[in-house]
C-alpha cells in the first residue's frame, strides 16, 4: 500500500494521511494536565493473561521529531521502520494480536494514528523533523492514553505493553514532572521499557530513569547501528513480551505479577546487551562525520 494512500488506512477521528515526507499525524496535544492512571482495571495476570481468549499486545514507539533530528537521522530512522514492520509481525504467539500505536514529540506531541492498529494492517507514515523536545508532555500524553478507558481497552486479555522511546537530545520541557505521573501508571510500570539514544547528545542516565534500568538503554552514533539497534529492541521485545510466564518456578509456586515483570525485564535486558555486542561494524560513519 503506497502512502498516499494512508489516509484509508488510518482510523478516522482526525487522523491526517501522509506524504513521503510530509507526516502531519491524527492527533496534537501541546502539554495536557496529568491524568495518572492509579486505577487501572487490569486482568487479573496483567503480564502473561491465561490464554483462555485471544491476547493483546500494544507496542508503543515514543519518538523524537525534534529539529535535531532532521537529515540523516530522520531518514534513516524512516527507512529502518518501514524495514521493521514486516519483521513485527512474525513475532508473538499464534494466540496473540499485536499492535502498534507511534506517539511523536517535538513543540507538540502527536499520535500518528488515533487509535493503535493491527500490525497486519498498520502502514508506517514517514516522519520529518522540526521544533524542540517536548519529552515530558510526550510522558503525560502516554500516562493519558495508557489506560483501559483509551489505548488499552481491548476486549480480550492483554500483555503489559512494550514501550520503546528514541530521542537525539536533552529534553526542553520538565521530563521530569511528566515522568513521575508516568511512573504512577500501572501499565507502565509493568510494561516492558527499552530506549535508544541517537547521536552524541542524548543522555543515557535520562533513558535509563525511564527504562528503570542502563542494561534497556542503547546507543547508536551512525546510521548503521540506528538500524541495528532499533531493530534489536523492537523484535527483542516484543518477543519477551507476546511471551507467557505462568509456570511455577524453582520453589514450585506460581509466580507473581511482580515476579513476570521482573523476569521479562530482566531477560530483555540480558538479551539486548548480549545482541549490541555482537553487532560491529568498522565502516560505518558516525552521524557527527557528515555520514
């Protein structure tokens, strides 16, 4: 399907069709008022529902659409999305439907659908670059829509969702506020949280105040590992995630909610590093060289 065509693809309620390289997505919040989902209505296995129903898996990409990012970055991290795709949809469990809903931030914070879509059925509208970093009104916007009331009202039993933020830059607003509503959300503090930093500005420590962990955070300064590395986590995660990790453990009783959340966080993180360090390449050019 050609991305003129998007606009039928996209779920209707504001959402806008896509040129090549033109991306005006379906929904704008500037900096919405905390909405923190203390409340969640979760199944009663939040993290590996008992597969009675069909399953659903929502994977978020956060993304950084800030001037910074224009150019290369922005090209490549297009390119390597539209390569992802395909890849997304082979992952997860016969049982499992998996979604995908792509959240972008720069002076405003923007949906690219209205709603998250059937990765059979979802279609990747190039982004462009411009603006600041609004990262703190991107968390508050997540914290809104990560919810049984929103993104998150399936019918069926759901996995906790994957969340994968990549950004080139310090943040221009208070991340720090928008993080701590974020942290109160029970699906986030569930899901499972990788994050990439793109070039020599992004600040690791910042990443892993969100993932909650170094061992999620990434690192990519050339267009070659950009590639890489967004591939390595998004496949990787959501593997572990469309995963079910009901079965007693060495002390013979069943584990916990806290128990999966850890374990799949764990493993994530085990698996990501162990993939990073095999992935070298010598001939690769650094985005600061003029790539």
């Amino acid at each position: 399907m050609s991305n003129e065509n998007m606009n039928e693809q996209a779920v209707a309620e504001n959402t806008t069709a896509a040129s090549l390289d033109d991306f005006e997505p379906a929904e704008t919040t500037a900096a919405p008022e905390a909405a923190a989902d203390n409340m969640l209505d979760f199944d009663d296995d939040p993290l590996s529902a008992t597969g009675v129903s069909r399953k659903s898996l929502v994977i978020f990409f956060l993304i950084d659409t800030s001037g910074s990012m224009k150019g290369k970055k922005m090209g490549e991290l297009n390119t390597v999305m539209e390569e992802l795709i395909p890849e997304i949809r082979r992952v997860g469990e016969a049982d499992t439907e998996v979604k995908v809903a792509v959240l972008t931030f720069s002076t405003e914070v923007r949906w690219m659908y209205s709603t998250p879509i059937p990765i059979e059925d979802f279609e990747w509208a190039r982004l462009r670059a411009s603006g600041v970093t609004s990262m703190g009104a991107a968390f508050k916007e997540l914290n809104q829509r990560m919810s049984r009331n929103s993104f998150l009202n399936s019918p069926s039993l759901s996995f906790a969702p994957v969340i994968f933020l990549m950004t080139d830059g310090y943040p221009s607003d208070d991340y720090k506020e928008g993080l701590k509503e974020l942290q109160n959300n029970s699906w986030y503090k569930f899901g499972l949280k990788a994050a990439l930093g793109i070039g020599q500005e992004a600040n690791d420590n910042i990443l892993a105040e969100f993932t909650g962990s170094k061992d999620t955070v990434v690192h990519a300064y050339s267009g070659g590992q950009l590639a890489q590395m967004i591939k390595i986590i998004a496949v990787t995660s959501s593997q572990i995630g469309s995963k079910s990790m009901t079965l007693s453990d060495d002390t013979s009783h069943e584990l916990g909610e806290e128990d999966v959340f850890a374990a799949k966080q764990k493993l994530l993180g085990q698996q990501i590093q162990e993939l990073v360090t095999s992935q070298t390449d010598e001939n690769d050019v650094p985005f600061d060289t003029g790539w």
